[in-house]
C-alpha cells in the first residue's frame, strides 16, 4: 500500500550552515516482510524494504527544491525520519 505525506522535518543544510524547516513533499511505500514459504508449499518472495521517494522540498525561505539539490546527508536524514515516523505510526 502506498501512502502519501506532506511533511515537516528540519533540515540541516550543510552549505549554508545552518539549520532550516523545509516542507518535504514525499510517496512512501511500506514495504513488504516477504515470505519464506506459502501455505501451499510453494517458495515464498524476498523481503522488499520501506521506501521514500523525495518529490519537492520548499524552504522556509520560500526555495523550492527537488531531491537532486539536497546533499546525500539531508537525503538519508528525510528518508530516516520518514521511515520511523511512519513505522511508528
């Protein structure tokens, strides 16, 4: 099932120094546990891990943004605060 969030997460932007609120628009997809075996007996599916697809970033400051201008570090910050507000949830 996939499901769609507006957010707010904090965003430290390492080129500027600073930290600053950006709105991250995002599609987040759950994943799935996978399946050893069937109850048929037939070989079951490998896990498929959460995913979160960054769409548009807008800064507080009014700068819209897509995920390519974030830093891999500002990426892997918006995706772990996705996936654990949501497995939480």
């Amino acid at each position: 099932m996939t499901r769609r969030h507006r957010l707010i997460v904090p965003v430290m932007l390492e080129r500027a120094g600073e930290e600053v609120e950006a709105e991250v628009v995002c599609t987040y997809h759950p994943g799935d546990p996978g399946c050893r075996t069937q109850r048929n007996g037939d070989p079951g599916w490998p896990p498929d891990p959460a995913q979160v697809e960054i769409e548009e970033v807008r800064r507080a400051d009014g700068v819209v943004a897509s995920a390519r201008d974030l830093t891999d570090k500002e990426v892997g910050y918006v995706e772990d605060f996705v996936c654990d507000l949501m497995e939480d949830a």
